[in-house]
C-alpha cells in the first residue's frame, strides 16, 4: 500500500506563484520558503506545463466555489545531490479559489 504525502499552500491567482508554503513541505524542499515568490508554473513538466497552465487558469476564470483537480508531474530536487538532478512524481493538485488574489492548493502524491 502507498503513502501519501501531502502539503498546502497559497498561491497568487495572476501568476500562480508562492505566497505561503506549509512548512510540512520541508521532507521534499531542505527549506520551504525557497518557493516563496516561484511560480508552480515553473515546477510543472516542461511537456505537461502548458496543459496545466490552461486548466489551471480555466478554472480560477470560472469564478465556481468548488475545486479542481489537475494531475501533472512536478520537478523535486534528489535530496542530497551534488549535480542538479530532479525526479518528476506524479502529483494531484486540488485548487480552491479563497480571494480575488488566492488560492488554495493541496498537493498529493503517493508515495
């Protein structure tokens, strides 16, 4: 059976980057404020970014109070590496549109 690893943050709605990232995202990042200020468009797969970009957007466009869920592969530095070395799990990001400038996103892989 697969473990689940999970984190939260919060995400300006104009460029999906980083206002707040829950420090439960620190046994994947040594530091999770380093993503405060990035886009999560710049994390996505290079060959999935641009669908997640438009279903991303489409959904925080539809003003609906419920979430969307988009599947994609985000780039996670190997811990400990000395060269610039990434793997690229599979996550499920659950967006909730909470202000006219947030969201919220949950982010779930299996482990």
């Amino acid at each position: 059976m697969s473990q689940k690893t999970c984190f939260w943050s919060l995400l300006s709605i104009t460029n999906l980057s980083f206002v707040y990232a829950s420090p439960s995202l620190s046994p994947q990042f040594q530091n999770h404020d380093q993503l405060i200020g990035h886009s999560l468009l710049d994390l996505i797969h290079p060959e999935e970014v641009t669908l997640a970009r438009r279903d991303l957007y489409r959904f925080i466009d539809s003003n609906t109070l419920a979430g969307s869920v988009t599947r994609c592969r985000i780039q996670e530095p190997f811990k400990n590496s000395t060269e610039q070395q990434y793997c690229w799990p599979v996550v499920d990001i659950v967006m909730y549109v909470v202000t006219d400038k947030l969201a919220l996103a949950f982010f779930h892989r299996d482990s």
